[in-house]
C-alpha cells in the first residue's frame, strides 16, 4: 500500500499557522478541523474497505521525480491564498499565466527545431515547416558550430551538419536565411558558448540587408552556467563565460531591444537526469546569476530583464509538469520584485519556450513516441507556455524527417484548435492537487536556492561542481529504479514485443556536406580583404582583453567574413579554456 500522509487527530488544537491558513480557505479552526476528519474518516472506511477488494500497487507512488503523491488533496493540501499565491492572468504573481488572455487571444508559437547538413538543406526545412503553419523558426547547429570551430577543423571532421546546421561566416548565414524576411519572424538560435558570435552574423546580416536593429526580433540561448552543469559546450571558463553572456545582454538593451538575449534553459539540465524541482531550482538560480550580473555591470534591472526568457523541458508526468510551470512564473516574479527591486511587470514576468522531453523519446516501439508527446505537448499548454517545440517520433534514431516532424507539428495544432483546452485561461488553477504540487515543488526547489546563495551565488556553485553532483546523482536514483522495474517505460521494460516490423524512415545527411562546407568556407578566405579580417579581429582581442563592450567588434569581424572559429580563437587565447572539475 502506498504510504500516505499521518492525520493530525481530529481534536488536535491547531497552531497559529494553521489557523491562518485556514481563514485564507475560508475556513475558521472548527472548519479546518471538521475538513480534517472527514479526511480521515473517509481513509479509514470508505478507503479501507475499497483497499482490503482491489490493493494498491505495491511500491509507494511517486511523480517521475520520484515524490510522493497523496491518495487524495483537499483545500487543507493546496493551502494557497488568492491574492497571494495566484492572482489573475496577466497580474502578480503571474502563477496563472503571463498574459490576460492567454491562448484566447492567440495560440502559443509553434517552433519546430530544425537545422541539418548545409544552410541551403535548412533554409528548404524553413520554408517547408512555414508553409505547413509553423509560426516561429529555431534553429539547431551542427557541434562543431556549438564548441565555436569551423567546418575545416580537424576536431570538425565526421561532426558537420550531422546534429544541425554547420555555420561558418556570414556568407552562411546569408544561405540559411535567404528568401526569409527578418523583420516579419521571430527567430531562435540554440546556441551557448559561441552564441555572441552567432548573433553578431544575425545582426550583420540584417545591417546588411537594410533592415533597422530595432525591428529584429528572436531569441539566443546564450546560457553558459547551464552549459557547465549539463551539455558541456563551452567556449571558456565560467567567468569570462559571464562577462560575454553581460555583453549580449548590455548591447542588446540599446541597440537590439525585441531580441531575447538569455534563454535560460533548463531543458539541458533536464535532459541530464535532474528531477523537476532541480531543473526549476538550477535554472532560477541561472536566471538569477545573470540578473546579478547585470545589476553589477551598473544596468537598471527594468532596461535588461524583459529580454530575458526561459526554456523548460516538459516530461512524462503530466501534473508534475504542469506545476513545475505555475511555480517557475510565481517564484520568478517574487525573486525579481523582492531581491531586485524590478518595477515594470515585463521585467517579472516569466516567458517560456518548451521543449517536449527527448531524453523520454524510445527506440523500441518508435510509435509510442507520438503518444507520449503529445501528452507532454498538453501539460505544457496546461502550464502556460508561451512557444513549444514538439519532438518527433524518430528523433532516437536520426534528425527527424519531413513526415515525422509533420506529424510532431500537427500535434500542436489539433491541441490549439480541437481539444478546447486554449479556451480557458488557466483550466486547472484551483485544482486541489495542482495547487498542492504547485506548492510543494517551489518548497524544494526554494530550498536548492537557498543553499546555493549560501555558496555565494551559481557561479561559486558551478565551480565547486554542486548542481553537476546533484544532478548526476538525480539520474543513478532513476536509472536504478528503471533497471529494477520500479519505474515502467512502455515498450522498454514492459510491455515489450519483437522489433521486427517497426522499421521507420530515417533522414541521412549526406557526408558531402563538410566537403561543400569547406569549400566554401576556403572561397570566402580567398574572396575577403585580409587587411580588413586583420583589424577586425585584432579589435576583438583588444575588447577581450580590456572592457569594451564585445558585441559591435565582433559584429564588425562578422561583416568582413571573419570566420566564427577565428573570432572563437581569439577568445579561447584572451580569455582562457576551460576542463571540467572531476569528483568521485
């Protein structure tokens, strides 16, 4: 039988806190108590009686997070005050969502990832997904573009254009964008260490094209704690790391003003082992890191802090998920009207682009897939999501195909537009159990950030290794309970069949693409002024090295075809690498 909670005795005299929170559920000490025995008279009858026919399952039931969930939640479990702890949409503290209207006034942004093989291959997958309703572009990068190093490199060789799309120069931006209006999409760039670099081409290409600064719009990932706790690109050590995400955000604030210029991410950490509450805990302290950061270099919270926005994965178990989204928007808002004095409401809110769960995604019975993310994709529209990203169902094997990603995105657009559940802002606010979840999984991951400003701060914390132990350690639990069938993945380790027969599609990208990458990036060499790269980017070892603003030397190498290697190499000289700090 699962464990469940110890009921206080009905004629328990209730402390001052109880009797508080009480009234905020509109319930006197005598109301609360009689709550309370019905509770436990109905466990110890109606319950009993129905558990001596049918037993629970034998393990105690948790969330995929591994917390336990109650038999049942009543107003006693949700404890939440309204003006306090939800509000209205659109209002302090933001639980119930950013916006007033929500998906009523128009649905979330369906951005589908995409990029493989050259910039021509992932321009022809823009277009295709724009003209089947995709509403927004998000771009994936080859690794060797992730690590800051071009398609020539020897460290590049086997690696280009197989996870994303390899970008060198300008003159490959210029492909991957052609025919695409910059001025009329939003784009996002999945990119980290090398991220400064990769917008600089942007920029330049928009300066190229005639198109104002001001009327570009998108989203860099540009999170480098998270890079150091769970996907390991880097670009240097964590505090010139810092230095250059501060940059982006400073120059950002006056010259690029729709462009989100963090995306704090916690889909990676995720993605790693974390449970909920660490990858909500791990990245508000990112957040917070950079928020810090900023306040530091001398910039007004309110001129920085509404470009930034955040990126959550969203996993199997659906409340768990769901709750993970109300608090994120709760705890944000507070941290920055309480620890940063932030005045303007954009600057507490807490936007966020979704990711459905690949690590969730199985190679056995591939079809599952399409079940699982779609539900995934539901509680991430339950939670508020502002943009989502659906996963297809060959991802375990390969970059998906058109047919797959068709039917990821399709997937999305029967959510929004035959279910019903973006009619209502906020379905399930009120919800007994959503508002206990809600509540408990802020109480833990508060309690991860409380330690971590104990360290002093995320940075002192990535380099003492504590999130990567934490979330190391997150992953054996469950991989352990996974091996002992503790925990069911269907089709994995029950539920299983033969794999024959289940042969599907795959993309293959064509090897060819470093030989045409090279190629090109070798023309371009030939084509510009050497005098001109020279000085270029002399300026940015000169700003690396000093305290001039990087982004407008590092814009100015990207318009003279400077390479994105070349730029990342001065960086790695001025400012250092970085290893990885083993413990056992």
């Amino acid at each position: 039988m699962s464990k469940q909670p110890q009921d206080p005795p009905a004629t328990h005299p209730l402390t001052d806190t109880e009797e508080r929170a009480g009234e905020h559920l509109g319930l006197d000490g005598a109301g609360l108590l009689k709550l309370r025995t019905e509770v436990k008279r109905w466990r110890n009858t109606t319950l009993a009686y129905s558990l001596k026919k049918v037993p629970e399952r034998t393990r105690e039931l948790t969330t995929w997070s591994g917390s336990s969930v109650p038999d049942v939640c009543t107003e006693d479990d949700a404890r939440t005050e309204h003006a306090r702890d939800l509000g209205m949409p659109g209002e302090y503290p933001f639980t119930r969502g950013v916006q007033p209207t929500m998906y009523r006034g128009r649905p979330w942004t369906m951005r589908m990832f995409a990029g493989f093989g050259t910039p021509e291959q992932t321009n022809e997958r823009f277009k295709y997904l724009v003209a089947q309703g995709q509403t927004g572009l998000s771009t994936a990068f080859d690794f060797p573009t992730l690590m800051g190093y071009d398609s020539d490199s020897p460290r590049a060789l086997g690696e280009v254009g197989m996870c994303g799309v390899a970008v060198d120069t300008l003159r490959d931006m210029e492909a991957l964008f052609d025919g695409i209006p910059l001025d009329r999409v939003t784009t996002s760039m999945t990119i980290n260490g090398p991220a400064i670099v990769l917008l600089a081409f942007y920029i330049a290409l928009a300066d190229k094209r005639g198109i104002a600064r001001a009327n570009i719009g998108g989203t860099v990932q540009n999170d480098c704690l998270k890079e150091f706790i769970a996907q390991h690109a880097w670009l240097v050590p964590p505090r010139p790391a810092m230095r250059i995400v501060g940059d982006v955000m400073e120059f950002c604030s006056r010259e690029v003003p729709r462009w989100n210029t963090v995306s704090i991410s916690g889909y990676h950490i995720r993605e790693a082992g974390s449970t909920a509450a660490q990858e909500l805990a791990f990245t508000l302290a990112d957040g917070l890191a950079y928020v810090q950061h900023g306040v530091e270099r001398g910039l007004d919270v309110d001129d920085f802090a509404p470009r930034l926005s955040f990126f959550f994965d969203v996993h199997n178990d659906f409340f768990e998920e769901i709750a993970k989204f109300r608090a994120a928007r709760r705890m944000w808002a507070r941290f920055m009207r309480e620890r940063f004095g932030a005045k303007k409401d954009e600057s507490l809110k807490l936007r966020t682009h979704a990711q459905t769960a690949g690590v969730s995604l199985t190679a056995q019975q591939p079809y599952n897939n399409v079940a699982r993310v779609a539900l995934q994709a539901l509680a991430a529209v339950l939670g508020g999501t502002q943009s989502l990203h659906t996963n297809s169902l060959d991802e375990t094997y390969a970059l998906p195909t058109e047919e797959a990603v068709t039917i990821a995105l399709r997937t999305q657009q029967i959510i929004a537009h035959e279910t019903g559940v973006a009619n209502t802002v906020d379905p399930l606010g009120g919800s007994y159990f959503v508002e206990a979840m809600t509540n408990r999984i802020e109480a833990e991951a508060l309690d991860y950030i409380r330690r971590i400003d104990e360290m002093g701060g995320m940075v002192v914390a990535v380099e003492k290794g504590y999130p990567q132990r934490e979330v190391a350690s997150a992953a054996y639990k469950f991989q352990r309970a996974l091996d002992a069938g503790e925990r069911i993945m269907v089709g994995v380790n029950r539920f299983q069949q033969a794999e024959s027969g289940t042969a599907i599609p795959l993309l293959r990208v064509d090897e060819s693409a470093q030989r045409q990458q090279c190629a090109r990036l070798a023309e371009v060499k030939a084509q510009r002024s050497a005098v001109e790269v020279a000085r270029a980017l002399g300026a940015v070892r000169k700003a690396a090295g000093g305290s001039d603003n990087l982004m407008p030397h590092i814009i100015r190498a990207a318009s003279v075809y400077c390479s994105e290697q070349e730029v990342c190499d001065v960086l790695r000289e001025v400012m250092g690498t970085h290893s990885e700090r083993t413990e056992f």
